[in-house]
C-alpha cells in the first residue's frame, strides 16, 4: 500500500526535527582503511551525540531562566553565544553601573544591549570623577521606561541634567539620590515631571543651602502619589516642607539627622496629611509641642524616637492616648531621662496592639514593664539596651507576665544568671535570646538556659569582645538607623555578584571569627574553673 501525501509531510517533519535534536558526527574518512572487508558501512562509525534542547527553547522561557540566576552567573551565560547574549540583554530589568566620567562613551553600547531596563543604579567612588548631565541626558532619552533610580556621589550632575532626566523618564516610581551637587531646582523638576513617583529618599543633597533655602521644593504633580519620603543629614531640610505638607497620601515619613527647628512642619502635617502610619525622628530638633502635633495622626503604627531629648513623657503620653493603633515603638532616650515610667505606662494603658517594643537608653522599673505586660497581650518582641534600672527582678516580671514575646534583647543591663534562670520557666513562646555587654551573665548561666529550653536560641556575648553588630535586636532594637539600604558595591562597567559577595563572604568570616573569640574565651574560663575546683 502506498503512503499518503499527508502521512509522508508529518514524516517528513518528525525526521527533520530529530535531525535538529540529535546530531550525528561521523568518523569516517576516504583516506581511513576499511578493516573487515567490503561489507563494512560508513553508518558503523557515525558518533551519537546528546541532544540539544537549548537551541528548541523558546526565547522568553531561556529569559525566565536568566532572571532566577546571579549576576555573575547571568554573565558568564552572556558569553556563550550571541542569541544568550542578546537574551540576557533584553531580559534584565536590573542594572547598577559605576558612574564615572568614562562612563559617557559606553552609554549607547550598554543601552543598546540592556534596553529593557527599568530599575539603574549609578554610584561613582568618592575621589573619582562622576558622569556628567551629558551622560544622565543620553541615559535617560535611552531608558524612558525607567521606574527606579539611584543616584550616590554623582557630584558632576547639576539641576540642568535632573531637569533633562526628568522630562523623558516620566514613568518613574522611585528616586533615591546622596552626596550629589544638584539643588531645588533639579529636585521640583523630578516631582512636576514624575507624577508616579511614591518613594523619594534624599541624603546629603549638597545644592541645597542657605541660599536655596529661598526656593521651597514640592509639592508638584507627585505629591499626590508620594507614599514615602526619607531625608538623611540635610543642613536645610526644611525647603522639602512644602512636599511634606502637600502629599495628602503620604503613609511613611523619615527625619534623620536633619538640622533646624523641625516642631513648625511638624505642626501643620495633621491639618494636610491624615493616612500617615509610620514616623521615624532621630537627632532632630523636636520637642513636645511636634509630639502633641503628632498625636493626631490617628492612623499611627510605628514611631521611633532616636536621641531626641527634648521629648518627654508629657509628649508620648498624647502621642499614646490618642494614636491607639500603634504597634512599634523605639525609644532612644540618650540617657537624658526624660521618658521613663510615666510615658511607658501610657503606652501600656491606651495601646494595647503594641507588638515591638525597643528602649534605648531609658530606664524603666519593674512597675511600667508589669503594666506592659499586662495590658500588651500582644507583645513579640522587647530590646532593652543601656539601662540602668533593668536587672533580674525586671527580666523576672517579663518572664512571668509575658506570655506572647519570641524575641528578646537585653545589652548593657544589670542583668545576671539568675535572671536567665527566671527566664528558663517563663514566656512559654520564646524562641530567641540575645544578651550582649551584661557581665552578670557569664557562659555558664547561658548554657544552662539553652540546656533548660533546648529549642531556645541564646546568643551571648560577654562584652569582652567588641562584635561588628550594629543591631540591638532581630527587630532593629540598638541600631535601628544603622540598618539602612546602601547601594552595593558596583564593578567597573555593569555591577555583578562578585564583589558584593566577597565582602559580606569577608565581614561574615570577620564577624564569625570575633564570635568564635567570645566562645573560646568562655570556654578557657569553664576549664580553668573546673580544674581549679578539680585540684582543691
């Protein structure tokens, strides 16, 4: 029987798409002698080699691939073969370049093969020098779609190339910009321009001084899609006043270390912005009068108070009456003993959501942390650093009335081993301990609380050695503000993995081998102890 013209086209496509898959590669030669006579078949010295599913997979499923692998891996598949390199291009999203000067002549190259991305990092090292408005303008006609930018040390850009950046990058969502050399005028054209901006982080924006202060910045169109505003070391922050009144839907709000006196913006954000949820004020010039302001922000969550002495009591005691929803609190008191007992207690009284609670240089009594536990069923979380009213009778009344905490932080405190014992029977949902700088607690208090509660992480550090640690807490209790996002490092064209990875590899090891100090000390002590009771 005969075959039919569409059996034959479906064998026909079937045979040629083997061919495609499994490649057959032959070692025979005119040249080569045929052992074993004439009925020897050049098909006996054909090598099967494996098939090549790569080259079937369509373009957008190897892009997916791309996206789950590390910089550094993503580039080392770059070079296997143009259509990966064109792939990986088109698939990144995610660029961080090193902005120096140079960096002008490699623009339209790089943008060329990296035209999809929507979120670039620009960081130039202090003691070079950085791109220019030139270089900002080319980036920008290039990457119209652009969402995110972050700008650190560009100190050669000026109002002229932000004013350029803005009008073609319509689109963007966030702004992050420190240590560069533009002022207000490069600022107001971003916000008039981007009207979908909701992140603006400035840090030590150099264009704006005494001079400037004359050119208020904001609102603009962004203001009515700003949701977070975060300014870090201003010397006049002030002008960004105008911003921070205007945008009605603003839920987070970060001050820090910005000078002048910040009670007068502070009194007119409850009259303008009414959805704010997060407010951070570290080494601010703020009194109660910005507090008693505050207070009426009745959608308050999160506030930090850091080293702003002339808060007191007084001031967080409106904040806690009126602002009921709040659920963390970090205090930082600088030792200057104006919020103790009396502010604490109502916190306890009027905030019964409370779940993170972080005090920094306060000293509260068995009376307030009673009063917290009781009426804050929901705390999980407590750091209580540099107090010198918190010892074992305090850590008693939290293990006993504490039901709900998982995390606890005490560093620098009065605290010794029987203060570990008390916590070896209370709070039944503890899961992690870290004591730090409190020489009543020696190894021995510590390892019998981990051999009482096996599935309780202890973490001590006697104060012998001086940890790379910034944090108080897991919570961000101690150095809150130092955990703040850095840009990582970048490598000279297109920043990958390597570097970044190799620092953190490094400060781990450092970190790793000053913990591994702190244990072996502790364990030369247990020795020494136990042979000297031995030999008496």
């Amino acid at each position: 029987m005969g075959q039919s013209s569409s059996t034959a086209a479906v064998a026909s496509r079937r045979d040629t798409n083997l061919s495609h898959r499994f490649k057959f590669k032959s070692s025979f030669s005119a040249s080569s002698p045929i052992k074993g006579g004439g009925d020897n078949n050049a098909e006996d010295f054909m090598v099967f080699e494996a098939p090549d599913y790569i080259s079937d997979l369509p373009d957008e499923c190897l892009a997916v691939v791309f996206q789950s692998l590390s910089s550094a891996d993503r580039k080392r598949c770059s070079l296997v073969c143009s259509r990966w390199l064109m792939i990986e291009g088109q698939s990144r999203h995610r660029l961080s370049l090193n902005a120096q000067a140079d960096l002008l002549h490699s623009v339209p190259t790089l943008f060329t093969r990296f035209d999809s991305v929507t979120k670039l990092a620009l960081k130039c090292e202090r003691r070079s020098t950085s791109i220019g408005d030139e270089a900002l303008a080319m980036i920008s006609f290039r990457c119209r779609n652009l969402t995110r930018l972050k700008l650190r040390s560009c100190r050669e850009v000026t109002d002229a190339g932000m004013e350029a950046f803005a009008k073609n990058c319509r689109s963007l969502k966030k702004l992050s910009c420190g240590s560069c050399n533009f002022g207000a005028k490069g600022m107001n054209a971003i916000l008039n321009n981007c009207a979908s901006l909701e992140e603006l982080s400035v840090k030590r924006l150099r264009g704006i001084t005494d001079g400037a202060a004359a050119e208020p910045i904001g609102p603009g169109l962004a203001a009515s899609s700003l949701k977070t505003i975060c300014l870090k070391e201003l010397y006049n922050g002030q002008c960004f006043g105008p911003l921070i009144i205007g945008s009605k839907n603003l839920r987070t709000l970060k001050l820090f270390r910005c000078s002048g006196d910040w009670d007068k913006v502070l009194r007119v954000i409850p009259d303008r912005v009414s959805a704010l949820v997060e407010i951070h004020l570290e080494r601010l010039q703020v009194s109660d009068a910005g507090l008693t302001a505050l207070s009426t922000c009745l959608s308050l969550e999160i506030l930090h108070l850091v080293k702003t002495p002339e808060c007191t009591n007084f001031g967080l005691t409106l904040v806690a009456e009126q602002c009921k929803l709040l659920r963390k609190l970090h205090i930082d008191g600088w030792k200057a003993n104006h919020i103790g007992d009396d502010g604490l207690i109502a916190v306890a009284k009027h905030c019964p959501n409370l779940q993170e609670l972080v005090l920094i240089g306060v000293n509260p009594t068995k009376i307030s942390l009673e009063t917290l536990a009781s009426n804050c069923p929901n705390l999980e979380r407590l750091a209580l650093c540099g107090s010198d009213t918190v010892g074992d009778a305090e850590i008693s009344c939290i293990a006993a009335k504490c039901v709900a905490l998982k995390k606890l932080c005490i560093k620098s405190c009065l605290v010794s081993d029987e203060g570990m014992r008390a916590l070896a029977t209370g709070c039944p949902n503890l899961v992690k301990v870290k004591v730090k700088k409190c020489r009543g607690v020696t190894c021995d208090g510590a390892e019998w609380l981990r051999a009482s509660r096996e599935s309780l992480a202890v973490n001590l550090d006697s104060g012998e050695v001086e940890h790379l640690d910034a944090n108080a807490s897991d919570g961000g209790g101690g150095g809150v503000q130092a955990g703040l996002n850095q840009m990582p490092p970048v490598a000279p064209s297109i920043a990958g993995g390597s570097r970044s990875t190799a620092r953190s590899t490094s400060f781990k090891a450092r970190l790793g081998l000053l913990s591994g100090r702190g244990i072996v000390a502790c364990t030369l002590r247990r020795w020494s102890s136990g042979n000297g009771a031995s030999q008496s």
